[in-house]
C-alpha cells in the first residue's frame, strides 16, 4: 500500500509542471457551418460523422478484421483525464508508461499496419437527453459517443498522421444510458474524477486497473461498420479507418448525468461542455462496409 501511494503521488507531482495554461480552442460547436472558413478540410467530401445503415448483398470472404492487443500488466494502469474546453480526454497506459492499446490490422485487411490508441474521449447531449452521439446507426441517435483513437504507428504521433489517409483509426462505441445491453462502457473511475475536472485545461492522473476495458473492445471489433472518414473535429483531417461497433453499449446514468453538467466550455467558466458533435454528413461516393467475424466467418460487405 505504501508502495502504492507514493507512486500516485509522484505521478501527479511530475505531471502537473508540464502542463501548458489552458488554450481555448478557436472553434465552437454551434459554429460548426463555419468551421471551413479556419479549418478548409472541414469543407470537404471525406467528412464525419455520417448515417450507419445495413450494408445490401454484395458479400464476400475477407479473412482477419482488426485485432486489439493490450499492453502487459493493465491492472496497475495509468489514467490522465483532461478537460479541454470540447470534451473529456482520457490517455491510458500501463505502469511503465507503454500505450495500454492497440489494433493490429492484417495484411490483405482493413488496417494494413499497427495502430497505437493515443486517447480515449466522448461526444454528449444535454440534460434534456436529446441527440449526443455523433454517428446516426440504423435510424437512431444514440445519447453518447465514446471514441478511442489510434495513430498508426509508422508516422509515429497524432499530428504527423493527421496528413495521411491511412493516418488514423477511431474505434466508436454509440452509448445508451440503459444497464440491461449486453455491453457496457467502463467508467474507470472518471465519475470520481469529473468534480475535479470542472475548469477547463484541468487534468487528473492516478493509477486505475484498465482490465475493464478487454471486454468491449474486443467485442466491438467482432461486427462494426467501417468507412473512410474525417475528425468530427477541426481541422477535421479526412485520415481516419472508422470502426464503429454495431450495436448501442450502455453508459452508467449518473455518469453521463454528470457529463452533462460538470465541465465548463471557456476560461471563464460560463458555458458547459453539452451536445459537443458534429452534424451529420453526406457519405457520397464512399464505402459503407459492415464487417461481421463469428464462428468460422470473416465476413466484409460493402455498398
Ligand atoms: C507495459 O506494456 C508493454 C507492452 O505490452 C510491455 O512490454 C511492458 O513490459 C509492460 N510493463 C510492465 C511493467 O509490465
Ligand atoms: C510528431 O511526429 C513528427 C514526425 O516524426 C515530429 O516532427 C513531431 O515533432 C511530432 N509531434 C509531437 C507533438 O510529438
Ligand atoms: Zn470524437
């Protein structure tokens, strides 16, 4: 236990003097039609979110989908949560400072390389519980949205990756504030964190165990759309793989309950963070695939 506490109380003490002051973000959601004045990719064909629909016919044998691999010893995890003025923004890694995820693509697949998850964050609505998510899947909004985003490894961070198509790729997890779905979103202790995290640039690290995290992953990469997309975000890079599983994961009500009310928007504290997503956007000429991996099956169909 001693052991336990001082290394809690190191972490915190080494991260804090290398946080930079707060800097708020030029771009607002209720601004989002402007965005491409700033931000030019914003404008373009390649954009996210998008609707989800059932792919049609046109099946055929795809061999290994993505894999996700973990790093070694995930129950003594490290978890630095930050409030950024748009979202809560959650970095994971194990106790030697090693990233706690990865995908692993194949060669003749969807990702060709590793992919390295570079931060966990979400997309929500208000108190009034309507539209949160980004994606709109068969028909329907969902409350929230959870995405892990991963870099691929051989441009070596999010920035550089930003500037290739096969840059980046986002696992989402539409999220439902109801405990009787099969999967659910672990909170990880960000509930207890959220109080602390109320002004924006603020930021907590502390030790969790990260092993809740296996299940949904490993089951959200078994069937998932996928297309070809962009950051809901500015400069809204068109590089990014999308998996996004095909079925609503729960989210712990008072969790959200919280999301919705806790973290301020500005310096000033006089906004909130509440419905930070993207409008829909046109999928064009774009694949839409739904990958599909049960027993004996690898499964691809695209319209
Ligand atoms: C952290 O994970 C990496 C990658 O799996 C592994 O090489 C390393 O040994 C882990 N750290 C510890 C202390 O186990
Ligand atoms: C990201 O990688 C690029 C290319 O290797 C490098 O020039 C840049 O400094 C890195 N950026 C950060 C934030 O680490
Ligand atoms: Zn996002």
């Amino acid at each position: 236990m001693p052991r336990l506490c001082l290394s809690l109380t190191v972490l915190v003490s080494v991260a804090l003097p290398a946080r930079a002051a707060p800097v708020e973000p030029s771009w607002k959601y209720w601004a989002q039609d402007k965005w491409w004045k700033e931000f030019p990719q914003c404008g373009g064909d390649q954009q996210s979110p998008v609707e989800l629909r059932p792919t049609e016919d046109r099946f055929w044998y795809y061999g290994r989908g993505p894999r996700v691999r973990f790093a070694k010893r995930l129950k003594a995890g490290r978890l630095t949560a930050t409030n950024t003025g748009r979202t809560l923004s959650v970095t994971l890694e194990n106790d030697s400072g090693e990233p706690a995820v990865q995908l692993k693509g194949s060669r003749s697949g969807l990702l060709s390389s590793r992919y390295t998850l570079d931060n966990l964050h979400l997309h929500w609505n208000d108190p009034a519980g309507g539209r949160g998510s980004e994606h709109k899947m068969n028909g329907a909004f969902e409350q929230a949205e959870a995405h892990f985003v991963f870099f691929n490894q051989q441009y070596g961070n999010v920035s550089a990756a930003l500037a290739h198509v096969d840059g980046l790729a986002v696992v989402g997890l539409l999220l439902r504030p109801d405990a009787a779905l099969s999967l659910s979103l672990p909170t990880l202790g960000l509930d207890g964190d959220l109080p602390r995290l109320t002004q924006m640039g603020s930021s907590v690290t502390r030790q969790v165990d990260l092993r809740p995290l296996r299940r949904p992953l490993r089951v959200a990469l078994r069937t998932f759309f996928s297309y070809h997309g962009s950051l809901t975000t500015p400069p809204c890079s068109p590089a990014v793989t999308w998996i996004v599983h095909d079925h609503p994961v729960s989210i712990d009500v008072p969790f959200l309950q919280q999301l919705r009310t806790s973290m301020r928007a500005n310096t000033a504290g006089t906004e909130t963070i509440q419905n930070n997503w993207r409008k829909l956007h046109k999928l064009g000429n774009r694949a839409l695939c739904k990958y599909d991996r049960s027993f004996l099956r690898n499964w691809l169909s695209c319209r």
